[in-house]
C-alpha cells in the first residue's frame, strides 16, 4: 500500500510549515512565559498573576492549536523518522506533561493569586516547555534508532 | 580579501570551528536561540497585539510596554549572541544564502525600526493610555513590528533548506601556493535524505 502524502511532493511545504509551527509556539509559550515571569515576580508587577493569565487565556489557546496541528502535520510528512528519534520521544514526553501541568497545577496556583507563591511552578512551567523546545531541535540532530527503509 | 574568503576566514576560527565540529553544541546553541524566541518573540507579539488591541486589553499600554521592556532587551541579547554564533560557525554556507541575507536585511530594518518608532511611541507609553482610541502611529508600529518579527524565524528556518547550484567550491588565493578547498557541509533537507538512504546509525 502506498499513499503518497502531498506534504511530500513540495519541497516548500515542511519549511512552511515549521515557519507556522515556531510562531505558534511563540504566542503559545510567550503567554505562559509571560504569566510564570509574574509568579517569579518579573515582568508586569502591576497586574495580578491571574489577570495576565485571564487575558492571555485564548492566546495561549491558540497558539498551542497552531503548534499541535502543524506539528501533527509536520509528523505525517514521515512518521518513521520521528517515532524511531529519541528526541521526538523526549519531546513528547514534556510536551503531553507541560499541557497536563498548564491546565491542572499551574492554572490553580495562578489563579490564587498567593502572594509570593507559585515560584517553583513557574520554573516548572519554564522548565517543561525548555525542554520540549530542545527536544524539536534535536530531533533534527539525531539518527532515529532504526531504519525502517532498509528492513 | 574576497566575501567567499573573509567568510571561510570567520568559520575557520577557533570557537567557529569548535562549534560547527562539535556534535552536541551546535544544536544545543541553536535550542537556547529558540528558547529565546520564545520569550522575547513571544513578548514583541504581545506588545504588538496590545497596541492593536486585540490583546490584553484590560491592561493600560503602559504597564505592557515599560513591563516587558528589560525581558525583551535580555532576550534579544541572548538570541543575537546564540545566533551570531550558529552564523558565524557556517559562514561559508550562509553568506550566499538569499535567505540568510534577507534575514540580515530584516535585522536592519528592526534598527530603523527603532530609530522611527521608538520616541514617539515606545519611550512615551504613558501618553498612549491617555489617548481616547489608540493613535494611528502605534498601530503602524505594531503592524510594521509584527510583520518584521514574524518574517525574521521564518526565513531563520529557511535558511536551512536552501540548496546552493554547486555543492563543493574550491578557491584559489593570489601568491599562496595552497588551494583552500571549501567544504558546504549538506544542508539541513539534504541530511534528511542521506538519513533516510543510509543505515540509520549515523
């Protein structure tokens, strides 16, 4: 069986893509970054953590769905590349963890606002999507484990 | 000294070579650099967005802009440094790139920018949440920032899949009896091909 993908008749079509990808994940972690930098006590002191929070809420939003869906689209340009990477599987691995911890944890400390609390989630936050960040770039770097051309 | 010279001359320093050899630093170099995107990137963004309003709008113009100023200034520091590094380590392949050098040509036009913009609207923010409705100036601003820092990462990442006409080039100095042959290494889609025909195991 054999579906040809059109991601992989043009060769513009993947950089473009990465191009949508990197401004989705800057709007997308930009505003959690932005919110993390208030808990750490940074950035925008005149307002409350949850407020930031509050008005960044569909920013965020829509930044994750611009980076999930292009990355979704990205990986079906060739699947066997990404699953057989370590780094892929890095990557996922703080990116699944980073999504749980935005929505549980991390929106109920900010959102009660406890003076001088919420630092070390802030540098949780920071942390996982780093790592996610640098898990994407070296997925590039890394040889997937298997070729499964060859098999 | 020809461009093709003086860039094979940058690449070949020290710390250039020690990078572009090194199998971990690069990436880890080029990581921080997207890193960085992410917290200065995405505060422009914001700025820009609150300037058109259509974000952060219960926040006066003020608080954002003189907010933000320092993490922005510390970013771009970062990032300028992180990609003068990853630039300079492949100046050989990256001089003759269009997109490289459209890249370049964005990061003047940040500066002119600046030079337009900057007192009327970004050193004063105070008079903008005074204003009734935001003044023309600061959405041409905002519109002209998010265009440039939008198309700055974009041809970033272009620059890897440009495929130059000749992949080996070879130079040849007056008096100097030596050829210096230089090496393009592949580029970034190219290496994607050679790691799917090859064994996989680098």
């Amino acid at each position: 069986m054999l579906i040809e993908n059109p991601l992989n008749s043009s060769e513009l079509a993947f950089p473009i893509l990465e191009c949508f990808h990197i401004v989705g994940f800057a709007i997308s972690v930009g505003t959690i970054w932005l919110v993390d930098f208030r808990l750490l006590g940074f950035g925008m002191l005149r307002e409350s953590p949850s407020q930031l929070a509050k008005d960044t809420f569909f920013w965020t939003l829509g930044g994750l769905i611009l980076m999930l869906f292009s990355g979704l689209m990205l990986f079906s340009s060739g699947p066997e590349d990404y699953y057989l990477n370590y780094a892929f599987d890095f990557k996922m691995l703080f990116f699944v963890s980073g999504i749980i911890f935005n929505y549980t944890v991390h929106r109920r400390t900010v959102q009660s606002d406890a003076p001088g609390g919420g630092k070390l989630v802030a540098c949780i936050s920071i942390g996982l999507w780093s790592l996610v960040i640098f898990g994407g770039i070296f997925i590039g770097f890394l040889n997937s484990t298997l070729d499964i051309h060859h098999i | 000294m020809t461009i093709p010279e003086l860039s094979h001359a940058i690449q070949s320093l020290g710390l250039m070579t020690y990078i572009r050899e090194s199998g971990y630093t690069y990436p880890m170099i080029m990581s921080t650099h997207l890193a960085c995107i992410g917290v200065f990137g995405g505060f422009i963004l914001l700025t820009d967005l609150r300037l058109l309003g259509w974000a952060l709008t219960d926040i006066p113009i003020s608080t954002v802009i003189n907010g933000l100023r320092v993490w922005k200034r510390v970013g771009f520091c970062i990032m300028f440094t992180m990609g003068f590094l990853l630039g300079t380590s492949e100046m050989d392949k990256y001089y003759a790139n269009p997109y490289f050098q459209t890249k370049m040509l964005l990061l003047v036009t940040v500066a002119v920018h600046a030079i337009v913009f900057k007192p009327q609207v970004y050193d004063h923010p105070e008079w903008l949440d005074k204003a009734p409705r935001t003044p023309g100036v600061a959405k041409v601003a905002a519109i002209c920032s998010l265009l440039i820092w939008i198309a700055i990462p974009c041809m970033g990442r272009m620059i890897a899949y440009y495929e130059p006409p000749k992949a080996q080039q070879v130079l040849s100095t007056e008096g100097d009896a030596r050829n210096y042959s230089v090496h393009v290494s592949p580029t970034e889609a190219q290496e994607r091909r050679l790691r799917i025909s090859s064994d996989g195991r680098g």
